[in-house]
C-alpha cells in the first residue's frame, strides 16, 4: 500500500501508468520518477491487477535506493528483496525470491549486470511487473544487457524510467527503449528507420525528419515532465539533497574494518577508564587537545583508528598511502597504517566499491547531456588523486591545497568556463568561498565532521549566479559504517544550528531531540 504524498504534477502520471499498463516514464532529473512508479504498482497491487512479484532493475549503485524507497513509501507493507553479494548469496536470494508465496518478496531488485550474468535464475522469476530504471542502459541494440533485458518484455506491466530518453540526440536508441516497452508504439527498425531518419550513402546519420510525427507517437506510451514546466516549477527546491546512497563493502574489507573498530573500541574504553566519561568527544575526531600528554597520547590512538575506518571506506590505498609516509618519516602518516600493512591485512585487498559506484554514477550523470557539470568532495588529497585518474585527466581538474593560488584559480575558471572539463574534484580546499556555478550535481564521497564546512561544501554550486534551475546534492556512505554516524552527527548538527537560528526542528516541549549516543555504542551496534 502506497503511504507517500504525491506532488499534483506526478498524479497524472501515475494514472496514466495504470491506464496503459506499459509506459515509458520520462520525467526530468529529481522529478519523482522512483516514488511515482511505487505509487503506481502499489495501486495496480491493491486493484489485484498485479498479483505476483516484479523485477526493478536498475544501477547497482542504485538498488539499495530502490529497497529504501520502497519500504519508505509503502510503511513498510511491501518486501523488497536486493539480489546481491557472492554468486552462492545471489543464489539463495533467488531461491526465496521463486518462493514469494511463502517468503512474501514483492520486489526484486537487481542491476542489469545481474541479469545477463544470472540469466539462468533471472528467467525463472515471477513478472508481475518490470521496471527499468536509468532505462538508457538499453540504448544500444547490440548489447547483452539489451538483448537479455527485451527477454523479459513478456510481462503485462512494463515501465521505463530516463529523464533522458534520447541520450544522444539519437531517436533510435529511445527505439530500442520502446522495443523493451511496447514495441508496436514504433512499429518495425526498417519503417522506422525509413520515415524519421536521413541516411548519407555511406549508412551514416546525416539528420533526422518527422520529427513531430514521431513525438505524436511517443505521447500515447510516454508520460513526459521537465523541470520547467508551469506546473512542476512551484514545487521545486533551489536544491535537491537526495538521501544518501549508501554502498556495502566487500567480504574483505568489512573483515579488516570490524579488525579496526574492535581496536578502536578497546582505546575508547582505555580513554574511560584513565579519564572518565568526561573525555571530550571531540577530541576523538582530533579537536580540543586540551588534557596533557597522557591525554594526548590516547586521543592520538583514537585518532588513528578513526581515521583508518574512514580511510578503508574511501579506498584501502590510503591506508597504504598514510603508512608509506610515515616509514618515509614525512610527520604525515599512521604508525597504525604500518602497523595494519605489516601484519598483511590488506594484502590482497583490491576492491574499491565506493569509487565504483562514483565512477558509474558521475559516468551516467555525464551522459544525460552535454553541460552537465559535477563538483566531487573528498577530504583526503591522495583520494582526490586516484579519482582524478579513474575519470581522466581530459575531463576531470584538481582542487586541493597543494596547488598554488593561481593554478587553483586557473581551474575554477577553466571548470566554469571550459566544456570540455566536466569535473572538478576537490578537497576541503575549496569548502570555503569558492564559486562553481558551472556544476548541476555535487557529490560528497565523504563527509567532513564539521557541520558548517559540510554546509560551506554544498553550498559551492548553489549560487545566484547559476543559470541551472536545480542542482543535486548527492551524499555516498559505506552502509553501517562510521561514515553514517558522521551524517547522522552532522543532520543533528543541522538542527540544533536550526532551532537557535530559525526556530526550526524544536519539538512540543521547546526541544532538539538528541539521539545520536556515543561513538563508542555505535560501533558497537553496528558492522558493514
């Protein structure tokens, strides 16, 4: 049962979606398109149109959004099932998936990796629907994930979900898209082909025609809403901070992470017993060194597990990094780095889920359209490095406080100026004061503990002097991690500033609720 609150522009859609049963659902960026789409299988759901189990298939950055959301809109009274993990995991999740009769699955989620690779479990699942979301993902007609995908078109419910529908500029490929959703609305390539394409002798695209026709088409099977549109403007924030996308580690990593906060846990304890309850919280993220040599000397231990959690949820190369310097004896590394890498725990440790995702997410967003923009967040520097090189130096220029003033400068210029350079990775260097109306998407791949520079952060690309109606705020965090205590400290963060400032946020009683606890209770409670 669908729970959530509909904005008026989205109900049309819903309907329609309902009415026709396969649509393709192309809603601009931030529009709605996930919670619109709950919307409507809820409602064919309690109509008994839909009375089996359906596929949402999807990004695998995005599959953890999805069950979220689904559990978010629906209260709960919907089941989605996430396939993911080792290929054994990914087995016994389509075991219970066969079995929804008993295990009540209503949704399952899976990337379209999942779904070439796994084809043997894919093509038994139950199709009460389909959903396909980033539906570009099927753009091209050669493509395995393509071809699987259309395999699955057997199912009454169909629904695909782009902002973007013709990526390109090219309508074949929102034909290939219509082949998966209904492919009678486009009828066959060869007519298709012939009436809306101008081919040069060679076979090449030299322009495209029937251009409305085609468009008259398209409006029986689309539902379409951009941002500036008379009736979804009024209903827009000047930003969309979208809820965190939170990534899982790999079996590896999560064993070294529990490996450093079972020793983190053992100094938070220590630092109790020497000093009480009265040892500032603060001090363990290295504020407030107040206390003395001794007192230093545990905060110091503190610290260093602290920053190793964070370190391995960005990329294990940094704790590789943070140990080399300090055997170079630079004053920058961790004797507990060195430490780490000499008993080897991470020998063999290569997996970067978090920077996996980055990569997928920000290649995806760079596709949409040619100005899109991006500004990505990092504290440490050597990360900003490594993600600098993973999207490439052609597109992609640094931030960071070991650049002088005018290269520094000369970037932030050549990033709001330059189309050819789409990125602009930065450290806290350019947390502060530094104008980047170019960007439409910002990414914080960590977050800082300070809740005004996280503010100071976000605020970079959201400027009077952007000519972008919206821009999204895009947060990533390692799932159970100490990484979700920072954005819960920081949101608790926000509402205090809140209540002192604008009056916000205080319950019946004149209260901020504080229900963080204790670094020490949250490691405790919580493993990735």
């Amino acid at each position: 049962m669908f729970t959530g609150t509909l904005f008026p522009y989205q109900v049309e859609a819903v309907g329609r979606m309902c009415e026709r049963e396969k649509m393709l659902v192309a809603y601009d960026l931030g529009l709605g398109k996930t919670v619109l789409t709950i919307s409507a299988i809820e409602q064919l759901m309690g109509e008994n149109k839909i009375t089996e189990p359906g596929l949402v298939i999807c990004l695998s950055s995005l599959k953890y959004q999805w069950s979220n959301s689904i559990t978010k809109f629906t209260n709960n009274t919907s089941k989605p099932l996430v396939i993911d993990g080792t290929k054994e995991q990914r087995e016994k999740q389509y075991v219970e998936a066969m079995d929804w009769v008993n295990s009540g699955v209503d949704y399952i989620i899976m990337n379209y990796e999942q779904v070439v690779n796994d084809w043997s479990f894919v093509s038994k699942l139950p199709r009460g629907f389909v959903v396909l979301d980033e539906a570009t993902a099927i753009k091209s007609f050669k493509s395995k994930r393509s071809r699987h995908v259309k395999r699955l078109n057997a199912a009454r419910f169909k629904f695909a979900l782009t902002g973007t529908p013709i990526e390109n500029g090219k309508p074949e490929e929102l034909f290939s898209i219509m082949q998966f959703v209904d492919d009678k609305v486009l009828g066959r390539f060869d007519i298709f082909d012939q009436a809306f394409i101008v081919r040069n002798t060679w076979g090449g695209v030299d322009r495209y025609r029937n251009l409305p026709t085609l468009h008259k088409k398209m409006k029986e099977a689309s539902v379409r809403k951009s941002q500036g549109d008379a009736d979804v403007s009024p209903y827009l924030p000047d930003s969309i901070h979208k809820d965190p996308l939170e990534i899982h580690l790999d079996r590896k990593s999560s064993k070294l992470y529990k490996k450093i906060a079972d020793d983190l846990v053992k100094d938070l304890d220590n630092a109790n017993q020497l000093f009480g309850a009265n040892f500032n919280i603060l001090s363990h993220y290295g504020y407030d060194n107040k206390g003395g040599s001794k007192a230093d000397e545990v905060r110091g231990a503190i610290m260093s597990k602290v920053q190793a959690l964070k370190m391995l949820c960005s990329h294990p190369d940094l704790i590789r990094i943070s140990a080399n310097k300090f055997i170079g004896m630079t004053g920058e590394g961790s004797q507990y780095a060195h430490e780490l890498i000499d008993d080897g725990l991470l020998d063999n440790l290569t997996a970067t889920p978090k920077l996996n995702v980055l990569i997928e997410y920000v290649t995806n967003f760079l596709d949409q359209r040619p100005d899109n923009k991006v500004v990505i967040f990092a504290t440490y520097v050597d990360m900003v490095s490594i993600i600098q090189e993973k999207l490439g130096s052609d597109r992609t220029i640094t931030y960071t406080g070991k650049l002088d003033a005018k290269t520094k400068e000369d970037n932030k210029i050549a990033f709001n100026t330059n189309p050819e350079i789409r990125v602009l990775v930065s450290s806290d260097a350019g947390g502060y004061g530094v104008d980047l109306p170019a960007a439409n998407l910002l990414i914080n791949y960590d977050l800082p503990w300070s809740s005004g520079l996280a503010t100071q952060r976000n605020g970079r690309i959201k400027r009077a002097s952007s000519t972008w109606e919206t821009i999204v705020i895009q947060d990533l965090l390692i799932a159970g991690s100490i990484e979700m205590r920072q954005h819960g400290a920081l949101q608790q963060k926000n509402n205090i500033a809140s209540a002192v400032m604008d009056g916000e946020n205080i319950d019946e009683n004149g209260n901020v609720e504080l229900t963080l606890g204790s670094l020490r209770s949250f490691i405790v409670r919580n493993s990735v």
